[in-house]
C-alpha cells in the first residue's frame, strides 16, 4: 500500500515497511541455512549408515600389509576390512588382468594355456610392478568402498630390508590408486604398533616378525628401528621343508596346500613330551600310485629345523649388536613374535631356549601387522 499526501509519499510510513522487509528477508535467509543445515545433516547421517554395508565412507587412514601370499587391508574405525590372497590371473591374449585375490585363487586351477598366475610379491621383493600396482589399487578401492568424501592416508608394510627403488615404486602405485598421503612402515614397526607395543617410549623391543616370505627382527625405540636384520627364511619355507623330508624319507609327493596342512596340525620347531601322529596321502614317487604315510610332530621337526635355526640366528645375531641399554630392556620386555609363521607351535619356546630371553607369540599374530600398518600416520602425528 502506497500513501501521499501533498508533499509526495508518506515516508515514515514507508520506512516501516522498508524495515519490516528487510525483517521478513532477513528470517527467511535464517530458515533456509537452517533447511540447508537439516538437509546436510540428514545426508552425510545417511551416508554413515550406509557405511557399514559397504557403500559410501568417508576418508580414513588405510593400513596394508602386502604380503607373499596373503595381504590384508586395515581401516580405522573398521578393523581389518579385507583378506585376499595376494595373487592375479593375466590374460596372455587380451594382455589384460582377469582376476584378483580371492577370485584369482579360485581360478588358478583351472586356468587355459592363454592365462597365467602371477604372484607379484616374492619372498618380500616385488617382482612384478606393473601388476602390483594395479592389486594395490584393487585393495584400496575395496576399501574405500564405492565413493568417498576424500582421499584416504594409506600406509603399506614393507621389508626391513627394502631398497629405495622398490620404496618409490610402492609410493607411486599407491599415489596413483588415490591415497592422499602415503606411509611405508617397515614391518617390525608396524608389527609392534598392532601387538600393543608403545613403540614412541624410550624403551628397547624386540621383534620378530615371521611372514611368508620374510623374517624381519628389529630392535624400536622411540618410534624407530635402532638395528634390524632380515632373512628370507619364513613359512613358506616351512612347507617346502616338509614337502622335500616327506619326498625323501617317504617316497611321497605332497602339494604345498598338504604340507600347509601338515605344518598347522603337527607342525613343531621344538622337541615335544608327547608326539602327535597324522595320516598324509599323496602320490608314490616311485610307483606313481596314491599312497598313504604316517608322520609324526618329531619328524616334522627334524624337518623344519634348519628353516628355524636360521631364523634363531637371525635373533642371536641383532642382539649381539643391541646397545646395552636396550639389550637390559629387551631382557625385562622379552622378545615379541608375531606374523603367521610364529604360529608354528614351539617357536617361541625354542627362541626362548636358545637366547635366554623369554619370548611370547601374540594373539591374532597374522593380523597385527596390518592392524599396526593402518594406525602408524595417527601415532607418528602425536610424536
């Protein structure tokens, strides 16, 4: 409504409806950022829920322990988000990758002349970039999940003993499959963040960490590694182990998956009261007819005894050049195990026997080093 008199418009009049305007304007203006704000909040609770069934994530810190035969992705918040085994089927014509992980194990006995198994990690080494890289970034899309709202820090395991070549190969495939920042632990470290170990205190530890490929000891104090040594010596040389002994004192032939098998259920690195027995069958060397063969825990360990005397070695050898002070530690602390070759029964025992140091093998000794790899960025931020 607009009202004159003789000298033109009413303006104090119009001045109050200027000013009730601009009250209206300015409450709608702090309605919509309220509507604005409800529709973000509703969002992003949206995209928390469908977090857990594998949809949308936000960014986290990823852990990856890429191992000889198997690797493991940790995510914070999430535990231990994947388990594959650490292979790739290649297509030969199409020059194209097939298969990865769990999918490529299941295939790789049943494959064409055109297809080949490609393991890329060997005994800690990559031996295949190209095809290592593109595992990786499988692994990290897994799990990141279908969308994130930003890139991820990813920290992958290494080798105490990897070169600096291999290291700027790792941090490019894993630049290139999305990571916003990229740690590479060595795996000592990680193995001792994921047992517990307060590794940024000034305190000796010593590990020992006995994958498929590799032994790695290390010495960690105050977040680093004071002296290490690493050995390719780990289980998969446990199974070849048995498959040669059994070969040899049996005329037998075994699969690696049967001498597996055989190293989980009677397998022992130290002498035992009580033996354990176990039926084997496989193929007669000689005959080339099945065959079936008794062994027991001891045979067993007269088998692997030069894979684990390498390996105390390998321990005797890092603690004679442990500083003192760190070596009257480690004697309070003991000596920790982890990996899955520490699972072999009597491992620790025989280390404990032969160093005099008291040893434990921790809980989910296969876990631990993924589970350490992905909180390495959160505890090297506090230091």
């Amino acid at each position: 409504k607009v009202l004159f008199n003789s000298d033109g418009f009413v303006y104090n009049e119009v001045r109050e409806l200027s000013g009730r305007c601009c009250e209206i304007m300015q409450y709608l203006r702090e309605k919509d950022i309220e509507e604005r704000t409800e529709q973000v909040r509703r969002c992003v609770g949206r995209r928390t829920v469908q977090t857990q069934a594998g949809g949308f994530m936000p960014a986290k810190d990823i852990g990856i322990d890429l191992g000889t035969r198997n690797s493991l992705v940790f995510s914070t918040g999430r535990g231990i988000v994947l388990r594959e085994p650490s292979v790739v089927i290649y297509d030969k014509d199409t020059e194209k990758i097939r298969a990865i992980g769990e999918e490529a194990r299941q295939m790789a006995g049943h494959l064409s002349s055109n297809m080949e198994v490609i393991w890329p990690i060997r005994r800690g080494v990559i031996v295949d970039y190209n095809v290592m890289e593109k595992m990786l970034k499988y692994f990290i899309s897994q799990a990141m999940g279908r969308r994130a709202f930003r890139k991820p820090r990813v920290s992958i395991s290494v080798p105490s003993g990897i070169t600096e070549i291999e290291r700027k190969a790792m941090e490019e495939a894993a630049y290139q499959s999305g990571a916003r920042e990229v740690f590479l632990v060595e795996e000592p470290i990680a193995a001792a963040i994921g047992a517990g170990v307060d590794i940024t205190k000034p305190f000796g530890n010593l590990i020992v960490d006995i994958g498929a490929g590799t032994t790695d000891v290390a010495v960690i104090s105050v977040g680093g590694v004071v002296v290490s040594a690493s050995v390719k010596v780990a289980g998969d040389n446990f199974n070849h182990a048995i498959m040669n002994y059994v070969r040899e004192k049996h005329s037998l032939f075994i699969g690696e998956d049967a001498a597996e098998n055989i190293k989980i259920k009677i397998g022992t690195a130290s002498e035992e009261a009580d033996l354990r027995t176990m039926e084997v069958k496989g193929r007669n060397i000689i005959t080339g007819l099945p065959k079936v063969a008794t062994l027991t825990s001891e045979e067993i360990r007269t088998a692997l005894r030069e894979a684990t005397g390498q390996i105390v070695e390998a321990v005797h050898g890092v603690l004679e050049k442990t500083p003192p002070e760190l070596a009257a530690d480690i004697m309070d602390r003991g000596i920790v195990l982890t990996g899955g070759g520490a699972m072999l029964h009597g491992m620790d025992a025989l280390i404990e026997q032969k160093t005099g140091v008291s040893t434990l093998t921790v809980q989910d000794a296969m876990l631990v080093v993924a589970a350490g790899t992905g909180k390495y960025a959160e505890i090297m931020s506090r230091m």
